[in-house]
C-alpha cells in the first residue's frame, strides 16, 4: 500500500515541476500526473479492502491498540490505517521426538522426565491444538505470533515432568500409560486454555526405557510366559490323570459287576453256548470225554 502512495506521490511531484515552459519533461507532465494518480488510487484501494483466507482470521490493530473484534475469512472494507494481522485456526500440530527427521525442531527433541523410581524415560510427543478464534486479538496482544515457541513447547514440556514423577518406569511403559496421557492432557488443556489455546489431542508416540529396565521388563515377561506355559502342562496332565482314574474306576466296577454277578448255572450255561458253537464248526473233531459231571469237551473233523 504505501509503496504505491509513494510511488504516486513522487510522480505527482514530478508532473508539477515538469510543467515549466523550459523543462525537457514538460510534454510529459499530464502523463506523469495520470501515472501518479493511479498509484495513489491503487495504494489507496488496496488499503480500503482486506482479504482473509479460509482456516484463518485477522487481528486488527490501530497505532499499535489491538481491536477486540476480527475479521472472518473473506473480503472486507476496512479503515487503511488499520495493521491486519492473520491467524491461523485451523488443527496444528508440534511434535518432539527423539528422532531426527520428525520433530519440529531439528536434532533429538525429545522429552526426557524422571519417574518416581529415579530413572530416565524419554518420550516421543505430539501435540494438536488450535488458536481460539475469538482468543486471537488477546493472544497477539499478550504473545505475539510466536506462540508455539512461547507457550505450546515449555508448557507441554514442563506438565508432562510435572506429572511424571507419580509413576514409576515400568508403569509408564505399560500398565498406566493411558492413565499418564489422560493427566497430563488434562493439565496441558487447562494452561493451553487460559491463554486462549484449544488442546484437540495429546498423542504419546513412544516411551524409551533405560537398557537395564528393558532387560528387566523382558525376563519379567519371559518368566511369566514360561509360568503360563507350566500351568497349561500341569493342566493337561491333571486332566490325563483324571482321564485314567476314571477309565481305571470303570474297568474296576466292571469287574466287580462281573464277579458278583455270574451264578455256577450260568457259566455252565455259557459254556454249553460255545461247545455248541465249536461242534457247528467245519474243522472240529467230537471227542466224549467224562468231565466229572460237568458238559463234555467237544472236538470234531468233518
């Protein structure tokens, strides 16, 4: 804007001094007064209006006093002294890893707490928040710009140790890991709050151990896998003894049914069945031989 004011300014200048009679310039002097008058309407017209693209807002400030009202997304006819500042309101995202090619700063920017054992964890974070649209004119008034430097990275930083020292490392790595996110979220959007930040989502990405810690935790498991695989063997063995005591039970009944069971006439009876049986055969021979009363035995070959 003020570049064309000035641009336009100057050849107005230069069209009045160029109407002397004994100027070089002088046949020139209308076309530089038309030349300057259009870049006074054009810097003067780009002033008047104030295009605001869509995901952001504008923060209006006159001679240095920050408007409390903003200016939504599209086009606007606003007073030229006015300094429009824009702010993005759409989901951010800051993330601090320990690796070098993903977080926001370069190198390991990762955060490194004590737990409440005294060990180091490092843990991989990212954070989405938004700028409160209504918020803006008092976040720029109060921050400035730059607020992911001034408030998002210490804030985040500082609650996540805050909060780290309740838990010991192997409960952060596993069993309370969702109980230390949902905290320290809690902590995060009530600071990101009164500053006129939305917190949407707190994502911990990953959570490094010490390698004496690690190793623990992997015989830890490893024992417990090796207990569970015992138990089964016990089980299945428990069940395979229950299995033979029963069938062991069973032939035992058995027998005793069989024994108390059979009378001296039904065995004679039994017998005389399968006698009668052997002399029906083809390849027998019929002997009679005195068996004391009781029935013959019975070869015969026919």
């Amino acid at each position: 804007m003020f570049v064309f004011v000035f641009l336009g300014i100057i050849f107005l200048v230069v069209s009045t001094a160029s109407k002397k009679p004994q100027s070089p310039l002088a046949k020139f002097s209308n076309v530089f007064k038309i030349i300057g008058f259009l870049l006074l309407f054009v810097g003067v017209s780009s002033a008047l209006f104030k295009q605001i693209d869509a995901g952001t807002v504008g923060v209006k400030a006159l001679y240095g006093n920050v408007q409390p009202d903003i200016l939504e997304s599209g086009l606007h006819v606003i007073n030229p002294l006015l300094d429009v500042t824009e702010f993005d309101i759409q989901t951010l995202n800051y993330t601090m890893s320990a690796d070098h090619s993903e977080g926001a700063q370069q190198g390991d920017d990762a955060i490194r707490v004590l737990s409440n054992d005294g060990l180091e964890v490092v843990i991989d974070l990212t954070v989405l928040y938004r700028v409160s649209a209504t918020d803006a004119p008092k976040i720029f008034k109060e921050i400035g710009v730059n607020y992911t430097d001034k408030i998002v990275r210490p804030v985040t930083r500082t609650r996540i140790r805050d909060n780290a020292v309740y838990y010991d490392a192997i409960a952060l790595y596993s069993t309370k890991r969702n109980e230390f996110q949902d905290r320290i979220f809690k902590s995060i959007e009530a600071d990101f709050k009164k500053r006129g930040l939305v917190l949407e989502q707190l994502l911990i990405r990953n959570i490094n151990l010490p390698s004496s810690v690690k190793k623990t935790i992997e015989s830890k498991i490893n024992a417990e896998q090796d207990a569970q695989k015992m138990q089964f063997v016990l089980q299945k063995e428990k069940q395979e003894a229950e299995r033979k005591r029963v069938e062991a039970q069973g032939i035992a009944d058995y027998q005793r049914i069989i024994a108390t069971g059979l009378t001296d006439k039904q065995l004679q009876y039994e017998s005389i069945k399968a006698q009668k049986e052997l002399a029906g055969s083809a390849n027998t021979k019929i002997i009679f031989m005195n068996s004391k009363g009781n029935a013959p035995i019975i070869l015969s070959d026919k």
